[in-house]
C-alpha cells in the first residue's frame, strides 16, 4: 500500500495512510515518503507553498509569485512544477496565466504519517 | 520566530508554531524548516524513524538497527546523528551502546505545520 494517497486516489484513500511511527515503512514506502518530503524540503517550494496559500481563496496566478520570492519566472515556474508533480499543488491554466493551488489533503496525510500519538 | 520549536525549548513553545499555510513564512523560516524535512527525507532515516518507534518502549539500540537496515553501522551511524542533530531522535548511552528514542514533539511540530485545515 501507498504510504500516502495521491490526490487523484478516490477520498475514501485519506485516512488510511500508514504512519511512521506505528508501523514499521517497507523500503518502497519509505522511497516514495522521501520523494515527497523532498519535494517540499527547499526553502524556496515551502515559501511558493505558504505564498500560495496566503493568497485570497488559497490560489495564485503564476505572475503573482516571482517578484515576493525574488527569483526569475523560469526558476519559480521550475519549483512550482515540482510542487505539481508531487501533488502538493495543482494547477489550472486560464488564458494566458496557470493559477496554482494548495491540495490540502495531501498536505494533511503527510501530516498524518508524522503525527506521533502521545 | 523559529517555524519550529526544538525540544530543548520550553514546552509551551510547542503549540506554537507557523503554520506553512497560514501565514507567510519568512526567508530563514523557510531554511530552518526545508533543513528540518531534508534530515526526514531520506529512505533509509526514514526507515530509521520508524524502525525505532516500532521497537518496545519506543527506543532502540544502535546494536539492533544495523541488521533490519541492511547497512553498515557507521552509514547506520551517520544517519542517527542527522535525525539527533534535527532533534527528530534523542540519543543516550548506557555503557557500550547508544540507545535511540524518538522526540515525539518534534515530529508533532512539524506535522502540526503541514496540516491545512479545511
């Protein structure tokens, strides 16, 4: 079983993510949890992340996160696909412009693997 | 302020971290928790993690990690010192060993900082 569900596996898929810390990960989980956290562990991605999110109705034009990260649209537009590829955004083209959102279930089950019960 | 609280930090520091999305994290916001989640994104301190939470009492001995992982105990080694230097576990010798245990709060922290709530 997946460690995480991805955002396209059916909602049912949510709760049953397996934790880190209650089970022991087999190596393909514990690779794939990896790529993910990678995904997110880069200053720049967890600001376009916490960037996006702060923008009205959590989503944002593309045009409107080069200038408070301060790097090139290239360079942005490389990280947010990253972002995308491991469902932590999506993204939708209109016109001229891809807006990005936050896909907060899987945000919230990668949450879920780290949460330590007490 | 830090994103995350260390566990040598006083307790009620604990419940009060930034949250990645609900506000805007600051530039060394962004390092200080992107270096946090690259000690985690790693397959085999992955497997680490919950390789010790998975063992009685939630600690480990060093002696005990070596065989599951399939590794050398210095690779062994050098990643229990990535996770206790992020404070994701703690370390404490008893005589020949080092025994492994994981910071729960730690952990907590970090997923409370991923959680979106909807």
């Amino acid at each position: 079983m997946p460690v995480l569900a991805r955002q396209e596996d059916p909602p049912e898929a949510d709760g049953c993510c397996t934790s880190l810390v209650s089970e022991l990960l087999s190596a393909s989980q514990a690779a794939d949890l990896a790529h993910l956290m990678k995904a997110l562990a880069d200053p720049t991605r967890l600001r376009l992340v916490s960037l996006v999110a702060a923008h009205q109705n959590g989503q944002a034009c593309v045009c409107e996160l080069t200038d408070p990260i301060g790097l090139t649209q290239p360079t942005i537009s490389h990280h947010l696909k990253v972002l995308v590829d491991a469902g932590i955004l999506t993204r939708t083209q209109r016109g001229k412009w891809a807006y990005y959102a936050i896909a907060p279930a899987r945000l919230n089950a990668l949450a879920a693997v780290l949460t330590v019960s007490r």
